[in-house]
C-alpha cells in the first residue's frame, strides 16, 4: 500500500468519527514532511469524499455521518489547507466553485436540496444554503452578496415552480443573468420544467447535479 | 368552539412555539434527532437481522420500541421553524392528550358515514380503507373524472385527493391569491365527484393543494369541504413544525374539523435505519397528536434515494412501531403505502401488499392506499391498486402477525431486487377507459391474476 493510500484509509475513518483532531493533525504533518496542499487535497480529501457520497449512495451510511465528514473537512480546509495554500502564494483556490442552494418560496421539502448541499460539499464545492422557503428576491440578493458561481433551486411542489421562474426573471431583469448559471432539481421539476422556468439545466439526483455543476463550470 | 379542555390544550401548544428554548436547526438535526436516536436504539435495544421476522410478534421488543419513542418524544419534542425553538411536552401533559383520544370515531355523514377504531395487534376489529390517488398531480380537465374513478369504489370509506395541476388554465403559485383558487376549485371539483359517484357524504381527504394554509382555509370555508371531511397537516421531518401547519390545527380546532395529521421520518437520513425509523415513527405519531392534533395519524416512512414506504426495512419498522402504538395507546393510526411500482404492473400489488398485511395485523387502524410510484408522477395513479389493497386488508383481519410474517416475506422477496428500478409502469390514462371510468381489459386482468396468486400461494381470498 502507498503511503497516501494508507494514509487515506486512516482520513476517511477520522472524518465518519468527526475526529476533527486527527484528521487535523494527519494535514498538518502531511504538509511539514513536504507535501503540498494542493497534493494532500488531491490525494487525500477528493477521494475520501468521494468514497463519502458513495458510501451514502448505497446507504451504507447515513446522512448524518456524510454532514460529519463533510464537517470535519470543512475544519480541515480552513484550519491547514487554505492558510497554506495563501501562504505559498499558489493562489489556487482547492474549491471547484461556490453554489447557492435554496428550497423555493412556499416550499418546505429539504432532504433532497440537504442531499445535494453535501454531495457537492464533499465533491469539492462551496455551499452556501439558504434553507427552505426562501423568496425570489432574497436568492438574487445573496448570490449577489456571495459572489457565487452557480444558484441551484430546489422544487417538490408544484406550486412552487413559478418561484423558480422568478429567480430567473429577476436575474434578466437586473441584468446580471450570464453571471449565474443556473441549475434546479427536487421531485416536481424535469429537464423540460428546466426549461421552461428559464433555467441552465436540471440535476434529477445529488449525484448528477454534482456532474451539471462541473459542467455548468466547465470543471469536466 | 371546541370544549374548554380541548382549546386549552391547543393554546398551550401555540404557547410553547414562543416560549420554548432558542436552538439552531443544525443543532437540532444533529444534536437533538439524530444521537439521541443512536442513544436509544443502544439503550433499548432495538435491532433485526435480515432473516429476523419481518412483521415480529414479541410484544416486549413491541413495547420497548413504543418506550424509546416516547423517551424521544419527551426529551426532544417539537422544533418550530418560525420561531426556531424547541416545543417540549411534560410526561403528564402528553398522557392527559393521549388519554382524551377517543377509541373510535365516525367520520363522513349521512349512510356514507364510517366508523374507525382503535385496533390491537392480531385483531380481528375492521379495519377502514382511505382510497385515493394521495397528491399525484393531475390535469385540470381529468380533476373531477380522476377522482369519481376512485369515489365509486364501494370498498373505499374515504376519499383522498390528487394534486391539481392548474386552477382554471392558471398556474398555480404557493401562498399567492391562486392557491386560495386552487383550493376553492379543488373542493368543487372533489364534491361534485362524489355526488356524481353517489356518495354525497363521504370524507374528502383535503386540502390537497394547500401548499401553505392558504389553501385550507379557503377550500374549507362556507361551501367549500366540511368539518366532516378529513383536514391534513404536517409535522415535518424530522419533529418540526411551522406556522402554516399551526396556523391550518387552529383552523380545525375552530371547525371542529376531522384531520389527519401525518409525519414523514427519512430512513437513511437523521434517524438513521430501520430501529432509528421505528423510534422516530412512534415519537412523530405522539409528537403530531400533541402539536397539531389529529383526529387520525398517519406515518409514511420515506427512503431517501427510492422515495418509497415499502423498503424490506421499512416494512419492519412501521409494523413495529404500530405494534407498540397499538398496545399502548388509542391512537387511531395509518400506514401511508407508497410504493416505487405504478399502475399496470404486478409489482404495485406486491409492494403495497407487504406494508398492508405489515400494518393491519400490527394495529393499523386506517389503510391509506396507495400512493403509486411514489406520488411524484403526473397520473400514474388508478384505483384499482388501492381497491386490492382494501380488499386485501379486510381479507386479513384477525390475522395473527407469526401467521403474517412468511406471507409479508414472501411477498417482499417478489419485489426487493428490483424496487431501485422504479417500475412506474403506467399513467390512469392508460390503464382506464376514460369513458366508463373502468380498469382497461388488460389491467383488469393482471389484477385478477394477481388476485388468483393471492389466493394459491396464500390462501387469501381478495377480490
Ligand atoms: C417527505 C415528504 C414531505 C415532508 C417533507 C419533510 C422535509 N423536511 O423535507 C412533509 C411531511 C413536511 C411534506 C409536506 C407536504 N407535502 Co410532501 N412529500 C414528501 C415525500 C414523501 C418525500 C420527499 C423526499 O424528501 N424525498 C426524498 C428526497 C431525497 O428526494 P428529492 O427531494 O426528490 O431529492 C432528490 C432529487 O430530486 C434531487 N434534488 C432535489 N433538490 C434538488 C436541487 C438541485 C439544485 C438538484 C441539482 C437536485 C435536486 O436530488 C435529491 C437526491 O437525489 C414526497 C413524495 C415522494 N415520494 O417523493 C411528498 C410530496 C413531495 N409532497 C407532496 C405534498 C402535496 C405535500 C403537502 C402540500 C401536503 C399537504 N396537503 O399538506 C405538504 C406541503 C408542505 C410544504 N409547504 O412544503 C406531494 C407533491 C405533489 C406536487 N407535485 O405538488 C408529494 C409528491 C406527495 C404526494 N403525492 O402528495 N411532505
């Protein structure tokens, strides 16, 4: 076994426990025996996310397990990697992107939208979730405040497609539609309501829209 | 208004969405569900092995599931969206509610009138069937036919509603003026259906369309559907509330309306797997009486990749949970039978099957059948599976659950390897004369051989 296998092997079991410490601390001394950030993200926290969402795909694990990893990444990220990477001057950001996530107006279903927050979480995105509910205008203002790259909606009723719609109206309406592609999913919605709502593309499942945001980000 | 006790009990519960402690809604998925589910599968041992019974008969391990669903109950209560703090219930407050549920009830009027009881594991007690094509969206112009094809099913004792598409060639928008539309429509649409099927006075599942409670307080008002429909609302997962589903309790409370209250626990989500869901199952059903009410309590377990109820796993669950529900309790409660196969295949029958037989024997009181393929796709819905499945029920009653347990494994042994499949098979407009409102030749005939199935393999005789 190499030594990043072994050592992945050891990160994934630290991230499912939320073993903040050691996953930590398994960074930290990766990078003073010489190894870079960019590599310890590559070798190390890409496939055990990875290996993460798929775990979940099967349900050999639980959604709670896969937060707690992407959690404990997350730490990871902040505490070693990023300072790192800013110190090294490489300016390369190890996120793919930042997507907006938000369960429409009127609309309470959250556990795909929540699936979908982590799979791209643990695929190497930034999520920023808005929640559910959440009205038209507020999508537009916090993408703008964000800066995000992608807004991504989520829609189980019908009754609420028209929110979507007016994101994207919104959006045309200020000018500023090129800047946001667009990506919507959640069980009321298909590639034709995509469509229809003025949307770039539909994700039908957490897995797939990770592979429309890379798309949508010219990341495949 | 409602007796001085009950509207009590109701303003208390209002009280506590203001009062209660302040917690962040990531602390409550995390910290407050999901370990203290963990906790208490380990502390009250809840497990099954895959070749363990599917629909188990020991009323201690029935009882110890009832115990750790009400512990969770009790510790954890209610998180209110809205004002985002924790709702909690003393022992005594939530004994007193479950002591004032009636043991039967009699909803519906007139010679459509039917009386639902409180049940027992193995009892021999009827059981009430609650048809309908359960929130699958349908076209404006299909509203009325789709729902009379139900109505006219002699076997059905309460309707449910479909979802509409369009309020008069309008889109319809959440909490906007055409949900208060649409819920107007709806209800005259459902009301004329059953005129037209002759059953004037049968209890309407409603209000469908009510994304918000909108909708519901104006399908429900003067001329619209009657306290003596059934009224739903939610406790969303997992043991959350908000307004809008407080704001639609008050509305029955005032209306002395029936309702059907109903909680979703996610397998594979905070709860975790089969034990998590059976705890979370008995936890949601006392949780959905203390805060909304509910005249009746429904449970539809859903898989987070299939969507479905009839998941191996979920068929143990709910039996489980209903069984110490059952033994503890009056609660007058109801599986949700959600399967991943739709019309025109045989799978749909099998699925429902197993989580029907599942929950009669273990105490169910009210079968709500079938939401096919799921309930996400336009039409794919008809009566004829939710007439097996009311037949299927009565023909098991007095069933003993060892004697249940070879047929439900059996009958899950047809459908598990391919349920990831989502067998949706085919839309009403496909498997019934639109004319007649009949099952087609083909349809009528898959059913029939199914039934012939039924009645070799098990010796169940159902239609
Ligand atoms: C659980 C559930 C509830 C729970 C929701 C709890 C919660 N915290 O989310 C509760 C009980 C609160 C609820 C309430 C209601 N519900 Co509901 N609910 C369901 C149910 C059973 C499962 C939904 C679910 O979570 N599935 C699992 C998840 C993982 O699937 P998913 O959301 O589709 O997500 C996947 C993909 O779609 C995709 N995805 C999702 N979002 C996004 C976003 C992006 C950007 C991308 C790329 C991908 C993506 O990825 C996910 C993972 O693969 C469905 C029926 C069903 N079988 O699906 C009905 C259903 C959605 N509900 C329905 C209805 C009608 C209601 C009510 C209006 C009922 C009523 N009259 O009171 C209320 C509305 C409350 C409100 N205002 O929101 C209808 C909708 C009909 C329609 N087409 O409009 C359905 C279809 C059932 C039915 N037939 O009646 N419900």
């Amino acid at each position: 076994m190499s030594d990043w296998e072994s050592k992945q092997k050891q990160f994934i079991k630290d991230i499912l426990a939320g073993d903040e410490e050691a996953a930590v601390s398994m960074a930290r001394t990766s990078l003073e025996e010489g190894a870079t950030p960019v590599e310890f993200f590559e070798n190390c926290i890409a496939p055990s996310l990875q290996d993460v969402g798929k775990r979940f795909e099967t349900l050999d694990i639980f959604l709670p397990e896969m937060v707690t990893a992407a959690d404990t990444v997350e730490k990871v990220n902040s505490e070693v990697i990023k300072p790192a990477v800013a110190e090294s001057q490489a300016g390369e950001s190890m996120s793919l992107g930042k997507v907006l996530l938000a369960t429409v107006q009127g609309d309470l279903h959250d556990i795909g939208k929540n699936m979908v927050g982590l799979m791209l979480k643990v695929n190497g995105f930034e999520v920023v979730d808005l929640g559910t509910n959440v009205p038209p205008a507020d999508i537009v203002a916090r993408a703008e405040q964000e800066q995000v790259d992608i807004i991504g909606m989520s829609a189980l009723l019908t009754t609420c497609l028209p929110y979507m719609k007016d994101v994207c109206d919104f959006l045309e309406g200020k000018g500023i539609r090129d800047k946001y592609p667009v990506i919507i999913g959640g069980a009321a919605t298909h590639p034709e309501i995509a469509e229809e709502m003025g949307a770039n593309t539909h994700g039908g499942s957490a897995a797939e829209g990770v592979e429309k945001c890379k798309m949508l980000l010219g990341k495949l | 208004m409602t007796d001085p006790t009950d509207y009590e009990i109701l303003l208390n519960t209002l009280d506590k969405a203001e009062n209660g402690p302040i917690i962040d809604e990531k602390e409550w998925d995390h910290q407050y569900i999901s370990q203290t589910v963990q906790e208490l599968v380990q502390k009250y041992d809840i497990s099954w092995a895959t070749d363990d019974p599917m629909v188990p008969w020991d009323d201690d391990f029935a009882d110890r599931v009832y115990a750790a669903g009400l512990e969770m109950a009790l510790r954890t209560g209610v998180y209110c969206l809205d004002t985002k703090r924790q709702m909690l219930w003393k022992r005594g407050e939530l004994e007193h509610i479950l002591k004032r549920t009636p043991r039967q009830v009699t909803v519906g009027a007139g010679e459509d009138a039917v009386t639902v009881y409180s049940r027992k594991p193995d009892d021999s007690t009827r059981v009430a069937i609650f048809g309908g094509p359960w929130g699958v969206p349908v076209t404006e112009e299909l509203y009325g036919p789709f729902i009379e094809s139900y109505a006219q099913e002699p076997v059905f004792d309460l309707v449910e509603n479909a979802t509409l598409l369009s309020t008069h060639g309008r889109q319809i928008r959440a909490a906007s003026p055409w949900e208060a539309v649409a819920g107007w429509q709806e209800a005259q649409m459902a009301l004329e259906a059953i005129e037209r099927a002759g059953r004037p006075d049968i209890a309407v599942g409603c209000v469908e369309i009510s994304t918000t409670e909108v909708g519901e307080l104006a399908g429900s008002t003067y001329g619209g559907y009657r306290p003596t429909d059934i009224h739903h609302a939610a406790l969303i997962s997992e043991q959350k509330t908000a307004y809008h589903q407080l704001i639609k309790s008050v509305h029955f409370a005032h209306t002395q309306s029936f309702s059907e209250t109903y909680f979703n626990p996610m397998y594979g989500g905070y709860v975790g797997g089969g034990p998590g869901v059976a705890i979370a199952i008995v936890s949601g059903m006392l949780l959905v009486k203390a805060s909304l009410g509910g005249t009746f309590c429904n449970t539809g377990p859903t898989h987070v990749h299939l969507d479905c109820s009839t998941h191996p796993d979920l068929i143990v669950a709910t039996g489980l949970a209903f069984q110490g529900l059952a033994r503890n309790t009056d609660l007058l409660v109801s599986p949700f039978v959600r399967p991943t196969a739709g019309p025109g295949t045989k799978e749909i029958f099998y699925e429902s099957a197993a989580l029907t037989i599942a929950t009669v024997v273990s105490g169910a009181s009210l079968i709500d059948c079938v939401q096919s393929a799921t309930g996400n796709n336009t039409l794919y819905s008809s009566p004829l599976e939710a007439r097996f499945c009311g037949e299927l029920s009565h023909s098991v009653e007095g069933m003993t659950r060892k004697e249940a347990d070879p047929i439900v494994k059996k009958l899950v042994n047809k459908y598990k390897s391919i349920q990831g499949e989502r067998l949706i098979g085919k839309p009403f407009t496909e498997v019934y004369d639109l004319e007649s409102l009949q099952p087609t030749p083909d349809w009528l005939d898959l059913y029939e051989s199914v039934c012939e199935e039924f009645d070799q393999e098990f010796g169940l005789s159902v239609n």
